[in-house]
C-alpha cells in the first residue's frame, strides 16, 4: 500500500515519516521509504545520529535510464526520450514488484537504519531558474505507476511541503495521504487546500494532528478539521532529542500508539487498480495537452493501451 505524508513546511511530515517506515520495518514489514521532499531530510530523520552516509544514488540523476527501464518492449512507447513523467504501463511495460531483483531497485535503494531508502535527489545550483522541483519528482511518479505491489506492503513517501504536491499528478498514486497538521491557523491552512483537491480524485485523507501538547490543542484540530482528524502525537522530548541528533530514550507510548492508528487505517484500505490506472490516464493526457506534444513531436495520448489496467495477474 502506498501512503503520502503531506503538510505545511514544519508540520512534522518528514519526522512522521521516517517514525511510521521506522515501526513498520522493525515489524517486519516490507517498506520502502521515499524521499520526495525539496528538502531531502528523510535519511537523517530515519539515522538522527548520523551514523550512515547515503550513498544510493538519486532517482533524478538516472531518470532517462529508468524510463529505458520501465518501458521495456511497449510498441506505444517508441524511445525513452518519447516518456514522460505520466506515461502509463502498457504491454510490454516493466514492470516492478516492491523491492524486486531489478535494475531500478538494486541501484537506488539503500538501508537506512534498516529501513531501505530511495531519494530523488536535491534541488542544486545547476537547476536554479530553468527547472521546478516536480522534473525530480517524474522518477517517483514513474516508479510508482510502474509498481505491482500487494497487500502487507508498503511504500512511504515524504511528499514536498503545502499544496505544492498538486502541481503534479503524483497525489493520486496513492491509498493513503496522512496530512500532518500542527494546532494552529497556519497548521491548517493547508489541510482545506489538499482537502478540496482530494475530494474532486476520490483521494482518501486523514489529518494526524502533531506537536500537541493539551486539550486545547486537541480541540482546536477537531473544530478545524472535524471528522478528518485520525488521531494525534504529542509534543514528543524524544523526537526533539533526535533532532539534535542524540535520541534519548524511546518515543512516548501515546506517540507508538498513533502509529499504530496509521498503520490500521492502511491495512483497512483495499486497492483499486481501475480508479489508480484511470487518474494515471488522466493526468497524462492533460500533460500531453497542455506541454508535452509539443515538447516530444508526438501524439502522446497513443501511449496509452485501452486494453491494459497494471495489477498482480499482469506480473509476469
């Protein structure tokens, strides 16, 4: 199953994150962790002692040789260079299962504090003024309309900051969005954005409400958000303490508890593979509208089979 973090800058999206992929790898779980943030802080929040350096490279340095990868022998799909971030799986199409003996995962996926990692990589000098954050993103786009996973497992993905996360189709490729939101007017600011976007795709979502630290907290984020608050984490001395970069202790139990609230609300999730592929489908085509016909010289909505939805019974 696939969950997106979201929230405001701050909120405490990355932190919950790395907590949530942290519990469900000590369960034993399969997980993959995904870094998909500006600001690429999800390893140093899964290792808050720094005691491994990422080494993995980024999804964005090789995105022409994951698009060669994940087309494979699609006949609709005539070059890597004809692939864009929203190009759907076909047949003939690569395609993956979580953490598989391939290419794409052997390459980008590194454990981190045993919970394994892949980053898109950092917004550097050489992008400044000719590229937005989202041309990173494609990768994880692809990634994931590519994947083939199943119930029990799970992908977790520490999404950019705000409503930013809708400037690409990459909000609807998942189960579960968990919008972290802080107990004040700021905090949940973004929530009615997401919410209202969310709503229009059928995406489900669920506030979890952070840093709280009384009832007056508590009751403010239910009179914001009303029936969309999931559960809440507290104010957490442990989490400050691995901020510093000296976990002290471990976290709160009120703190293992939400987790465990976040991992129920999964686990109650069935997956639609009609609806996922048909947002897929959607964004692409408005893609091919509005920039990338233009772009490639092609007529990009032939890039879609009308006779393939991706699921278990098309792994080969």
């Amino acid at each position: 199953m696939r969950v997106a973090f979201v929230g405001k800058g701050g909120s405490g999206k990355t932190t919950l994150s790395a907590l949530f992929a942290g519990a469900l790898a000590r369960s034993g779980a399969p997980v993959l962790a995904v870094d998909g943030d500006i600001n690429q802080h999800l390893a140093e929040a899964l290792d808050p002692a720094g005691t491994e350096e990422v080494t993995a490279p980024p999804l964005a340095e090789h995105l022409a040789d994951i698009k060669d990868l994940l087309r494979g022998t699609n006949p609709r799909i005539t070059s890597a260079e004809a692939m864009i971030k929203t190009t759907p799986p076909g047949r003939g199409s690569r395609l993956l299962r979580l953490l598989g003996d391939d290419p794409l995962h052997t390459r980008h996926v590194q454990r981190v504090n045993g919970v394994p990692l892949m980053v898109t990589g950092e917004f550097d000098e050489s992008d400044l003024g000719v590229a937005c954050y989202h041309s990173k993103l494609g990768a994880v786009e692809l990634y994931l309309s590519h994947l083939v996973d199943g119930p029990g497992e799970y992908v977790v993905v520490d999404m950019t900051a705000g409503a930013d996360a809708f400037a690409s189709g990459l909000f609807t490729r998942f189960d579960m969005t968990f919008l972290v939101a802080e107990p004040t007017r700021k905090g949940v600011s973004v929530y009615r954005q997401y919410r209202d976007h969310a709503r229009e795709f059928g995406i489900p979502l669920a506030v979890v409400g952070n840093k709280v630290t009384g009832e007056d907290d508590l009751l403010f984020l239910k009179e914001q958000v009303g029936d969309d608050l999931l559960t809440h984490l507290v104010a957490s001395p442990w989490v400050r303490s691995a901020e510093r970069g000296a976990p002290r202790g471990e976290l709160e139990d009120t703190n293992r508890h939400a987790l465990r609230v976040l991992r129920d609300t999964v686990d109650a999730r069935r997956r639609d593979w009609k609806t996922l592929h048909a947002h897929a489908v959607e964004f692409h085509l408005r893609n091919a509208r509005a920039w990338a016909d233009a772009a490639t010289g092609q007529n990009l909505a032939a890039q879609i089979d009308p006779e393939f939805v991706p699921g278990p019974e098309t792994l080969t």
